[in-house]
C-alpha cells in the first residue's frame, strides 16, 4: 500500500503536479442492531480503496477509487490532475499550502484482543445482553434498541513533499435506546460508549452498568412534569456540556467557516468572547479520545488546539489550506471519512476543561432554575451565532436541591452571550463519543465538559 501511493504520487508530479497527497485504507467493520428482540442486521465486511488530491496552479482535483490495481489508480490520478487544470483557469481564489515538515511514521492502535480475532457470535452477545439487562429493569420498558460497531484496518497517507504515515486504527463502540411507558406517556433514553482498542475495550467500559443506568433514566422521565419556560439560572451536566462546546463553540473554530464568513467568530483572535471560567480545547492528543489521532488526513501531526483560554478567543482549528488563507499555522484539523472524501477541516476531541467548583457549590445559591442532561439534538448556526439543544433529562432546581423530573425542556441562545454567562465551572469532568456529520462526512468525534453554570439561559417548556 505504501509503495503503490508512493509511486503514485511521484507519477503525479511526472504529470505536472504543484503537490499531490495518496490515501489508500483497507478497513473491516462491523455493525450490529438488535430491535425488539430481533437482529435488525448484522453486516460485516471489509472496504478498500485509493484516493488522490491533486493541487496545479493553485486548483484542486480529487479522484477516488475501490480498486487497487495499477491501472484504476492511475485513471483515478489523472482524473483528478484533469479537473485540477480545469478548475484552475475559472477560479480567481488560489489555494496554497501553509508549510510543514515531512516525516515517516507509524502509529498502532494498541489492542489486547484484536477485533478479527473475535467471533461475530460473541460481539451479537453483547447487543443481546444489554436489551435483557434493559427489559429487566422494569416492566415498564417498551422497547430496546441496542446497537455494536467497529471499525479496524489499515490506512496509508504518502505526500509529494515526502511524508510517509502507515496507521493501523481500531475503534469499538456499543449503544442502547431504552424506551419507556405508563399508561399514554412514553419516554426514552439513550447512550453510547466506546474506545480506541480491540474488543478488550468491554472489559473496562461496563456495558452492563450502561444499559442499567439508561432504563433507568428512562423509567424516572415518566414521573416528569411539564417545565417552565422563560429565563433561568441553568446547570448543564457533562454530556450537554460537551455538546454545547462542539456544536456552538468547535463548529464556529473550524477554519473554513471562518475563512468563507460564516463563524461568528471570525475577526475575534484575542478578543473576549466568554467568561474568564471558560477554558475550550480541541484535541487530538486526549488519550483513548474517541476522536483521536496521531496525524489527521494530509499528514499533519494532530495537536491539543487551545480555542478559548479564559474567555478568550486563542485559535482556530485548520487545514494546510485554510491555515495560510487566515495566516495561521496548521494544526493538524483536516480529516475525511474515508478514501473516498477529500479532507476537510474538522473537530477531533472538543471539551470545555476543568474549573474548580463543585456540583453543590453550583446548586447551593439557586433559588430556582433548571438542571439539563444530555441531548436528543438540536440545531446550530455557526454563522448567526445561535443554538437550540432539546435536553433528554432535566430537573428543577429548588433552594439549591434538584428536585422535580421536567418534560420537554430545551436550551437556546446566542453562543457569545451564553459563553459570557457561564459563571461557574466544575472540577468533574466526562467525556463522551459520538459522530459529527459535515458536508455529507461522518467521522468519529469526543466532547466533554464538567458541570458547568449559565445565568440567565432560555429554557423552553410550558409557561
């Protein structure tokens, strides 16, 4: 693999090529869903392929194929050199590479048991154990959904300018739905774990404890009143804070928002755009993040990208391309979903970092307000700068106690002036796993936050 983008893009520059960068990945995976005490599917297999980017006279080409055999590859090259010199007589914006240093390494996924090793008959028994240990939490779940993937292979990046990374990724994750319901009312709840690794990663995530801890959640949403609406002194728990930090915060940093006008952000590099308790990171180094890596998709070294520090605005998170339009270094923030998607600027592991409050010392001076947990989605717009996040949980906030379970609550506003009042952080911390979607592209993403206080938040409900 290494030899054949090697020498494809030395062909490349042959053919005329300003720069020129090969991925090849030969990835095995695995999904399972389990609905309703029946296999929904279970499909296993494994995809290969190449794909080149091309840069002549300041254009790109891109050209992507499933076959490994010489001559597709060199169709697949020539194909994108020939949409390279189209494009470039029609375009007036020329894109140039920030420069990095070429290197050549290899980076292993640590694994104990290797997923390959492991039989399909035993990963089926993990989904099937977690909607048994679900349906027998309480009679009054109606359903389960439980869900396995993973994802394990091989994957080469070769550049024109000498760079040479063999990566050997391994990703294994689990997820249950838990639906419950008494009389009309229904409720869910739902969680994903997962990590780096091989299938030695369910002996330290406790999938069991999971699905305990999601029926159970489920099964206290059916005591839930209707929640008020209005303006509220608002906790938001982890898992809503992570996503917060993602979608509000790590989408208006992504470079090429910035770049074509659309973060609210832009313009705003050392100026205040938060509290002095907000402290935001993008990170490719978090050990056993569910989106880390070593290097990103062009063969940039990934790093801890430093965004807010104290309520001001640090960097943002770039491609080579994007980096010498905004004249920022590269840090390591272009990725793709597979070989058969050009690189483009995106989040790896986005949190909110640590303060030094407790989650009592958060409640004990709120009179009244609200307590959010987690998200079953929301809607961002990095441009305007707004949010909306329905929450999966939330609970009054009475006299400094949690009190009464809230039906139908969400979370809105405008990002900067919720980032300005944040007002307390706690000293937990969790991070979580999911999947973030940009310009048809899912690739693995972490988020993560502690507690953290907002005043003065909309919280919609009933009036």
């Amino acid at each position: 693999m290494l030899d054949l983008a090697e020498r494809t893009v030395n062909l490349a520059r042959e053919l005329g090529a300003d720069y020129s960068d090969a991925r090849i990945e030969r990835i095995h995976s695995t999904n399972i869903r389990f609905v309703k005490d029946n296999f929904e599917y279970v499909i296993s297999g494994t995809d290969q392929g190449f794909g080149i980017r091309t840069l002549y006279d300041g254009a790109w080409g891109f050209a992507a194929t499933s076959s490994l055999q010489q001559a597709h590859v060199k169709k697949a090259l020539r194909n994108a050199l020939k949409t390279a010199k189209a494009t470039s007589v029609r375009i007036r914006d020329k894109a140039q590479l920030s420069p990095v240093k070429s290197c050549t390494d290899t980076v292993v996924t640590p694994t104990k048991t290797p997923l390959l090793d492991v039989g399909i008959e035993e990963k089926m028994g993990i989904v099937t154990k977690m909607a048994d240990t679900v349906k027998a939490f309480s009679p009054k779940i109606a359903s389960v959904t439980t869900v396995y993937g993973e994802a394990s292979g091989e994957r080469v990046i070769v550049t024109s300018e000498g760079t040479k990374i063999t990566m050997k990724p391994s990703l294994a994750t689990v997820a249950v739905l838990a639906v419950a319901k008494e009389l009309e009312k229904i409720t869910s709840c739902a969680q994903r774990v997962g990590a780096p690794g091989g299938f030695d990663v369910f002996e330290k995530l406790n999938v069991e404890k999971t699905a305990v801890e999601t029926a159970k959640r489920a099964v206290n949403q059916l005591k839930a009143k209707p929640a008020p609406a209005g303006r509220f002194t608002v906790v938001v728990d982890p898992e809503l804070g992570g996503v917060f930090a993602h979608e509000a915060v790590g989408h208006a940093c992504e470079g090429d928002h910035v770049a074509s006008g659309e973060s609210v952000l832009q313009g705003k590099i050392g100026r205040k755009v938060g509290s002095e308790h907000v402290t935001i990171f993008d990170d490719s180094t978090h050990p056993n993040g569910w989106g880390s890596l070593k290097y990103d998709m062009e063969g940039v070294a990934a790093q801890k990208k430093l965004l807010i520090e104290k309520g001001v605005l640090r960097n943002f998170i770039t491609s080579r391309e994007v980096a010498a339009k905004l004249g920022l270094p590269t840090n390591g923030g272009a990725r793709a979903q597979s070989y058969a998607f050009r690189p483009i600027v995106r989040m790896s592991n986005t949190y909110i970092a640590p303060g030094d409050h407790t989650f009592e010392e958060m409640l004990e001076d709120i009179d009244y307000g609200v307590y959010v947990k987690a998200t079953r989605g929301g809607q961002v717009d990095p441009a305007k700068g707004t949010f909306q996040f329905s929450a999966e949980e939330a609970f009054l906030i009475e006299k400094g106690k949690v009190t009464t379970p809230l039906l139908n609550v969400s979370l809105s506003g405008l990002t900067l002036e919720a980032l300005n009042n944040i007002d307390a952080v706690a000293k937990d911390f969790d991070m979580h796993v999911g999947y973030c979607g940009k310009e048809e592209q899912n690739v693995p993403t972490g988020d993560g936050s502690p507690h953290i206080r907002i005043r003065n938040a909309v919280v919609g409900g009933e009036a």
